[in-house]
C-alpha cells in the first residue's frame, strides 16, 4: 500500500500540446513538416544573410539558444529546430532517432529552406549531429561551430556497442517530479545562480510533451557511436570548439582529442563555465563566435 501511495505521488503525468504551444510557440507557422516530421523550427534574420544552423543537445529546446538568436539574427539568417520528440516537434513517427536519422533530417530541413550551405553550431549531441553531417556533406558547410561536442567514447559508452540506460533512467518515463530533474541539470552549470526557477521549468515542461520521455530514452539506446576520428579529420571546414573548463558532463579534456583529429579547428575555453556556454556565459561566448563567422570561410 505505501509503494502504491508512493508510486501515485511520484507519478508525473504529459501536459498536452496545446498548453505547451501556449507556453512555448511564438507562431502557428513555426509548426512545420519536415521529410515526414512535424517539427517546431524557427528561421529569423534576413533570409538573403548567411545562414547558422543551431542544433541543440540532449533534452534541450530551440530555446536554449535564445540570448544568442537575438544577436545573430541582426546580421545573419538564424534557423533554430527542435529535434523530433524534444521541445514542441513531435516524435519521429519511425521511431528512429540514430545520428543518421538526423543528418537526413537537417539535410531536408536546408533544401526545403533553399538554404545551400550553412554555418552548422552543434551542442553537446547536438554537435556530434553537426560534425558528422559535415563530414558527409562538406558541400553543404561554410564553417562548424562545435560546443561540447559528443563523439568520443566515455564511461557507458562503446564503439560500435548500444548505450547502456539504467533502469532508474527508465523511470523517467512514468516519474519525473521537477525537484529529481533539478537535480540532474545541476551539474551542468558552474555557477549554480544560473539554473533558475523559470529555466528548471522550461526543461521540465517540456520533457512532458507527450512522446518525450519515450524518444529521449529511445535516442539514447540507440546510439552507437564510432570512433570519430576518421570522420572529423575527413573535415576541411573551418571549425570553432568552445568549452568551459567546468564541464563535468562532457569534459574539457575531450577538447584535446577534437583539436588533434580535426584539420582546421580553434579551441576557445570559458573558465569558470560549465557544459552550456550558450545558456551560462551567452554574451562571453557570443564574442568569439561573431568573431568566427566574421571571418572569410575556407
């Protein structure tokens, strides 16, 4: 009877899709169907500027790019997306959420835009989404902008082998109270400060999508990463790392095998930042970012 009771009070119900549209969506248009996915995008800026890609990463939202959409769309044609089952785009009706999944995804989401080559910025999975689109597409890349980057294997993670997902992750799918999922976004920020009451929220509420929780579980489980580094020193892109030296998530250390494997990459760290620069430091890591695409393209 007391697990029953217990298991009743943990039990942390989907919010709808019209409340979270209310909550979350600035325009009807920005609901979209992309290759078969109904997909939330946003595309800002001048739409004859360059274009910049943002690609988040695990169980984030276009939102988190918020700070820096402002500032690049002044200058420059900004297209945000919610990968499928994250945020307000729906879950992939496949139910396939492999890396190559989503590279067939971006690339239709730029030929349905008219865009022919882009700036892609990748955080996190985000960026082994980007690295990898650009090491099969480099036609389609002007520069690469990685924060983060997943890709090299780490603790749970193989070559070649599924991720291992805990039962207790598992979870999630029927129990996931705000003050748990607090306390697993903590360790990525350095400054504690940073992770407010609105942006625990906005994670939250948003994993409660309908479908989330199953496509983040089934995203995980059907990873199978390779060894990256045939692919990234395949790249001749001009390429950015930003990293803050307090990632506990994906470690600053890792930044030392990108810069060893891709040909033409930069490595600009934060200190006293952890793993989203973006989110935690945005006008700090804006800077070098402007910069970066200031410059000519190789």
């Amino acid at each position: 009877m007391l697990l029953t009771l217990l298991a009743y009070g943990l039990w942390t119900p989907d919010i709808g899709r019209p409340t979270l549209q209310a909550r979350y969506l600035d325009a009807p248009g920005d609901l979209t169907e992309v290759a078969g996915e109904r997909l939330h995008v946003r595309d800002s800026g001048p739409k004859d500027a360059s274009a910049v890609v943002l690609i988040h990463g695990f169980g984030a939202s276009l939102h988190t790019w918020e700070p820096w959409a402002r500032e690049l769309a002044l200058h420059h044609r900004v297209i945000r997306l919610d990968l499928p089952g994250c945020g307000l785009s729906e879950p992939d009706p496949t139910g396939d959420y492999t890396d190559a999944r989503s590279v067939r995804l971006l690339l239709a989401l730029l030929d349905q835009r008219g865009i022919e080559r882009a700036t892609l910025v990748g955080h996190s999975i985000g960026g082994r989404i980007a690295w990898t689109f650009a090491a099969q597409h480099p036609e389609r890349i002007d520069k690469l902008v990685l924060i983060a980057p997943d890709g090299f294997a780490s603790p749970g993670f193989e070559y070649g082998v599924p991720a291992e997902v805990p039962v207790s992750m598992q979870l999630m799918r029927h129990v996931l109270p705000r003050p748990l999922l607090r306390m697993s976004l903590e360790p990525a920020y350095a400054d504690p400060a940073v992770l407010t009451d609105a942006l625990t929220t906005r994670y939250h509420e948003l994993m409660l999508a309908p479908g989330s929780r199953d496509a983040l579980l089934a995203r995980l489980q059907q990873t199978r990463l390779v060894d990256p580094r045939p692919l990234l020193r395949s790249i001749q892109a001009s390429t950015l790392l930003l990293w803050g030296e307090q990632d506990v998530m994906i470690p600053f250390a890792n930044s030392a095998d990108y810069l060893l494997s891709l040909p033409h990459a930069r490595l600009v760290p934060f200190t006293g930042v952890g793993h989203l620069p973006h989110e935690e430091a945005p006008a700090r890591s804006l800077v070098p970012l402007l910069d970066f695409l200031d410059r000519p393209a190789r």
